[in-house]
C-alpha cells in the first residue's frame, strides 16, 4: 500500500527543546515536501526536496531544517522550537511534475 | 497581492446539481495547477492537476484553467453529500518549484 507515514502524530513540549519529525515513504517518489496548516492562513510550504541532497526552502522555512539523505526519508527539525511553530504538520511525496501526490496523515505540534 | 485566492465558503449545493469552485493566482508564469479535496480532521487528497488550457476530465470532476485570465475551477457533476469537504487550490510558481497554496473552499452538499 502506498503510504507516506509520519511520526509522532501528536507531541506536546517546551520551548527551546529540539525535536524531529520524522517522514518516509514506500513509493520511490524523489519529491519531498512539509507544510504547515494554521487556521485562517491555509496550508503553508516549509521546505521542498527534488532528490537526494536537494533540499530548497518554501514560504515560510524559517525556524526549521531538513535534510534528505535517503529517497525515502525527508525529517523535519526544529532545532529551538518556540511557540509560533504550535501546528498541524504534513508531509507529502510525489512524482510527475513534483507536485505532492501523498500526504501523510499529519503531526500535530503543541509548543509550551 | 496574495498569490493564491479562493473564496472561503461556505458554498452551499443541492445534491446532484453542480459545484463550481474557482480559483485565481498572480504569477503569470504558473505551469502547473492542482486541487486537492480534505475532509475535517483529515490530510489533504489529490484530485485533480492540470497544465494546459481548457478543460480535463476525469468522472465526476472536470477541472478549468485558463491561463490568460489567471483564472482555474473545479467543477463536480451530480455533487454528492461525500463532496461536503473544503477544496484546496495549488499553483507551483514559475520563478521557481514552491507550491503556493490557496486559503480553501468550504463546499456543502446539502441533501
């Protein structure tokens, strides 16, 4: 079954801590992407990744990393993460014209 | 300007009447056009792409791009209460590979 799986799905912590979310997918596809969904600002791109070792930033990548050292895997990482990042996180992978085809099931962040 | 616009809804239709859902950008130079359906609670679907001028048909759903005019719609034939959903407009920029997305359409099929 074609699947883009996240992890966690829900995670509560603090300022400054860092943590990762992780995203892999079982479908080869070489597109990558995370996005952040806030009410009234829609579905925001963070950071994209054609292939391997291609990472480039979306709209709004400030705050956050990536890196994309396998096809399948693509993090996401907040390395001090503050309140304004509280969120609903989703990753998706694709093929054709690189536009996300699959989207996990989405990571809901709480920053305290 | 934003870059993406869509009206917010909600869009009230009548079961088995059709949905019209629209949807406007500002990059000129915009290759590539997309709608995706999420239902509440749920990750957005991909439904529907399209990259030329005119019409593309696939079921129930037909999507409209017309470039001259900035200008893309979805429509839904014989809508159905399972359309109930907010449909999302995705534009990827030709200055370079972002995906910009629009706010969403409430869509309610009413039954």
């Amino acid at each position: 079954e074609a699947q883009v799986t996240q992890n966690p799905r829900y995670l509560i912590t603090v300022t400054g801590k860092k943590l990762t979310v992780t995203c892999s997918q079982n479908m080869n596809h070489e597109y990558m992407s995370w996005y952040r969904q806030d009410p009234g600002l829609g579905l925001r791109q963070i950071y994209y990744s054609m292939n391997v070792e291609v990472t480039d930033k979306g709209d709004v990548p400030e705050g956050y990393k990536v890196s994309r050292k396998e096809k399948r895997n693509f993090p996401l990482i907040l390395e001090s993460p503050s309140p304004n990042q509280t969120s609903l996180y989703f990753c998706a992978s694709g093929v054709w014209g690189n536009q996300p085809q699959h989207f996990g099931d989405g990571t809901r962040l709480s920053i305290l | 300007q934003k870059e993406v616009e869509q009206n917010s809804g909600p869009l009230s239709v009548p079961e088995g009447a059709i949905a019209s859902l629209n949807c406007t950008y500002s990059d000129r130079g915009s290759q590539s056009f997309f709608w995706y359906r999420q239902y509440s609670g749920k990750s957005p679907e991909l439904i529907m792409f399209i990259y030329s001028n005119g019409d593309k048909e696939d079921g129930r759903f037909t999507a409209q791009l017309n470039k001259a005019s900035q200008y893309v719609s979805l429509l839904i034939r014989d809508s159905q209460p399972s359309d109930s959903a907010t449909y999302l407009c995705a534009v990827k920029m030709n200055r370079d590979d972002k995906i910009i997305f629009g706010k969403g359409t409430r869509l309610h099929i009413l039954p």
